[in-house]
C-alpha cells in the first residue's frame, strides 16, 4: 500500500510539472508494445497508459524529448524519437540533462528517472555524473537556449524548459 501512495504522489508532481511546463499529455489505453511500458509519443503528445507505466520518471524522460525539440518539430513526434528520426540521435544527452533538472526542480530523487532497470545499465554512472556536477552535454542545453552554465540560470536551474 505505501508503494503505491509514493508511486501516486510522485506522478501527481510529474503530472503538475507537465501542465506548468505545457507539456500536452493524455491517459490511453496503449496496444501492444511500447519502447518504454505504458508511454508512447503521438504526434508530441504523451500517451500515458497508467495500467502498464513501470517507472513513473519515464515520463519525464520522453517529456525531455518533446521539450528539446524545436516547437515546429513537436507534431511530428511518434514513437520511438531517435529510431524514427536519426537527426534527433544528438538529443538523447540534452533530454538525459533536462530531466535531471526537471527532477530537481521538482523535488524527487534522481533515481526516479534514472532507475537501475534503464540506461542500458549506465543509470548509476549518470546519477554519479550529474549529482556530482559532471554534466555531460551542457553545451547542448546552452546552445538550444534552455540553460546556462554559470549565473542566475546556472544549471541544474532553466532558462527555460521548452525549446523555441
């Protein structure tokens, strides 16, 4: 029982940092095989299945798609983002840093995202890079106008949380 409060207490944070951010996002029943259970992308919106959702910070990383893309691109996000569209490849380090930001400006544990069962077996590795200020990709995050790495935006803090 206190497994699932937590569990509904942290999608309920997750679910007011979308609305607050505008990241569009919808409850479906999703058939068949998803790249990550019970989330899919259809034309940039989140599709979110509730009965197959295992890891609750998924969201924030499919969010972190959406997020980085250019606002033109959004529509056109299904999917898998980087199986369908080998442009968005380079991305995948912007996203890793957006929601690790988006977990810390949300008030949850890094390993909610970055679980153990993720990451190809790297999720401890990235929770020690990035708790330990070793953020890989900043770069990226400057250059689509989304974080700084020094002053009043110093990231983990955004200068803003969707691309332009």
């Amino acid at each position: 029982m206190k497994q699932d409060n937590e569990r509904d207490l942290v999608l309920e944070k997750i679910f007011q940092f979308l609305e607050e951010i505008t990241i569009p996002y919808v409850f479906a029943e999703i058939q068949g095989e998803t790249f990550l259970p019970g989330i899919q992308i259809k034309k940039g919106v989140l599709q979110i299945d509730l009965q197959k959702l295992k890891y609750p910070g998924d969201l924030l990383h499919e969010a972190g798609h959406i997020a980085v893309s250019r606002s033109t691109d959004r529509e056109s996000l299904n999917d898998n983002i980087i199986e369908n569209n080998s442009e968005k490849a380079g991305d995948e380090m912007a996203v890793l840093l957006w929601s690790f930001a988006a977990v810390q400006k949300i008030g949850l544990l890094t390993d909610v995202v970055f679980h153990d069962e993720g990451y190809k077996g790297e999720a401890k590795w990235l929770r020690e890079q990035f708790e330990g200020g070793k953020y890989i990709g900043l770069p990226l995050l400057q250059w689509m106008g989304l974080a700084d790495a020094e002053g009043e935006h110093a990231f983990p803090k955004m200068k803003a949380w969707l691309r332009e």
